[in-house]
C-alpha cells in the first residue's frame, strides 16, 4: 500500500493539472530516500531480532554439550552409571548413579535436543520468509516505479 500511495500522491496524477518533469522526478526521488529508509530501518529490527535468536541457540548448545559432557563421564564404558558424579549442565540432565536414572537422563537429553533443533529450523524459516517478504516488497517498488517513469 505504501509503494501504491507513493504513485497515487505524484503530482497531477489525481486528474488535475500535468506536473513538469523535473517536479515528479523530485517527488519521486524523496519518495524512494523515505521508501528505502524505512526499508533499512525495518531491515535492521530483522537482522537484531534474528542475531539475537542464534546467540540463544548458541548459549542452548553449549549448556546441551555440557549436560552430554556431565552424562558421558557419569556413565562408564560399559554404560553402567559410576557413583558419585552429577552433571552441571542448565538441569535438563540431572544425573544419578541409578540405571533408569540414566536412561531418563538420556531420554530427557534427546528431547532437549530435537526441541532446539527445531528451534533452529524456525529461526531458518524467519530468516528465508523475511528474505522472501523483502525481495517482493523490492520487486513491486521496481515495478511500480517503472510504471511512474512511463506515466
């Protein structure tokens, strides 16, 4: 709507009397300086938003590779829990020296991490849709403002 407002408030394009050149050519060109302001400015809340999405995925895979780690020493070679240890991960693993400890321990740590893997997956999708929205949003402008030269 923005770009369709930007045509529709050009000089003489209400039916009233033909603008000179030089006056839609300065018309349009403050339009675009406004139109591509706005642009970066919404561009920008984008890649903070989205930066600010990948530094909690990183923190979230350390405190997981933490808890693998706590896990990984608490059970022995031969997969039996060794007395004792206990993880210090961010507590999505607490480990004891109990068998079925273990395997729930395991269990919990397989779902943490299918549920950050598809936190990852959605942090993809914002990131190609955001991409998408934008290259239309650019392609639509370039068409219009053709259609303003010809006019």
């Amino acid at each position: 709507n923005v770009i369709y407002n930007i045509k529709n408030g050009a000089p003489g394009a209400g039916g009233g009397e033909p603008a000179s050149a030089e006056d839609l050519e300065s018309y349009f060109k403050q339009e675009d300086e406004k139109f591509f302001a706005e642009c970066d400015e919404e561009l920008t809340k984008i890649n903070l938003f989205y930066g600010q999405k990948i530094a909690e995925a990183q923190q979230k895979f350390h405190g997981l590779s933490s808890d693998v780690d706590a896990l990984t020493k608490v059970v022995g070679k031969d997969g039996m829990a060794e007395a004792g240890n206990r993880g210090k991960g961010n507590n999505v693993v607490e480990v004891k020296k109990d068998r079925s400890e273990v395997k729930k321990s395991r269990a919990q740590l397989k779902l943490a991490f299918s549920e950050f893997y598809l936190g990852l997956v959605l942090v993809q999708n914002y990131q190609q849709l955001n991409g998408t929205g934008f290259r239309k949003i650019l392609k639509k402008h370039d068409k219009v403002s053709v259609e303003c030269v010809i006019f």
